[in-house]
C-alpha cells in the first residue's frame, strides 16, 4: 500500500499494453479514444463469450433463446406473426422455431381467446425457467463487472455512453461538412 500523500498506481489491463504498443507506429493516435473504444468492444466480446456460454449451459441455440427472449418481452405470449415481425424472419421460418421449441416442452401454442381461427404460442413452465436461467448467467456477470463503480458511476458511465450511442445512431450523411 502506497504511503499517505504519494498517488497510487493505477492498474494496467491489456488495453493499456495495446495502446502502449500502437502510440509509436501511429502518432496521430489519441491514447484516450483508442483505449475507450477498445474496452467497450474487448467487453462485448466478454459478454457475448458469457452469453453463448449460458446458452451452452442451459442447452439452447442461438435462435431458440432468441424465440424465447421475443416472447417473454411480450408477456410470454405472442401471435407467431408477431413474433415473425419482431425476430425479422417470414413467418414459415417461426413456424419451424416454434415447432421445435414446442416438441422440447418451451413453448406451447393455444387456440387464441378473442379469435378462435387464430393461435397463441405462450412460453410454459419449462421455457420461463430456462430462458431466465440464461439470462441470470449473463445479469450477474453484468452486475460482476459493473459493481467495481459507485451507483453514482454507473449512472453516469451510462449517461455517457448514451451521448456515444446517439452519435452512432444518427446517419453520418446528415452531418456533413
């Protein structure tokens, strides 16, 4: 521990080596931006390694989860149309989603309430738990990481990256010279 009164060293991570290492082939390099933007995306990277270890975990593919994830947003009921709209897919290819989520017991479809001509696929017991059990891997690596910062950090870090991400959102060609 460094005496009262002497700055303590930060800690290095890989990013600090990578910048270190690119600082003197490119001049031009602002060490601030490179390590912020390299972070966020080595932390994507983390998160979508925790993500597809989960769904290995809880034995779902990519677009099982995906399915799962869709209708729970809506209640845990949905019209296959409307989960064809929000998974951007033709609906003949939710109908085999489905089929196959149904035949594992994660979903089951129910004639509808207000239109008997039509169906409604509802998550059951079994796809709830399993769909909340990949999601919990991931909510507490998220939390993991995120509680090294004071609630005060995290809310700016996220008032922060939300000015980021509106300037990613807007089109690039309306911002011309």
């Amino acid at each position: 521990m460094a005496p009262t009164g002497e700055p303590r060293a930060t800690p290095h991570d890989w990013t600090d080596e990578h910048v270190a290492r690119w600082k003197p082939v490119l001049p031009g390099l602002d060490p601030v931006v490179e390590g912020a933007v390299t972070r966020m995306k080595k932390l994507s990277v983390h998160l979508r390694r925790v993500r597809e270890q989960s769904l290995v975990d809880f034995d779902l593919e990519r677009h099982e989860f995906d399915t799962l994830h869709k209708l729970a947003g809506r209640g845990g009921s949905a019209a296959p149309s409307e989960l064809a709209q929000d998974l951007d897919l033709p609906p003949a290819s939710v109908t085999g989603r489905l089929d196959a989520l149904e035949k594992r017991g994660l979903v089951r479809r129910a004639p509808s309430t207000t239109d008997r001509r039509r169906v409604v696929v509802e998550l059951t017991d079994s796809g709830r738990a399993t769909w909340l059990g990949a999601m919990d891997v991931l909510g507490h690596e998220e939390e993991r990481l995120l509680g090294v910062l004071t609630p005060e950090e995290r809310r700016i870090l996220n008032d922060l990256l939300r000015r980021v991400m509106l300037a990613a959102e807007q089109d690039p060609a309306s911002t011309g010279p």
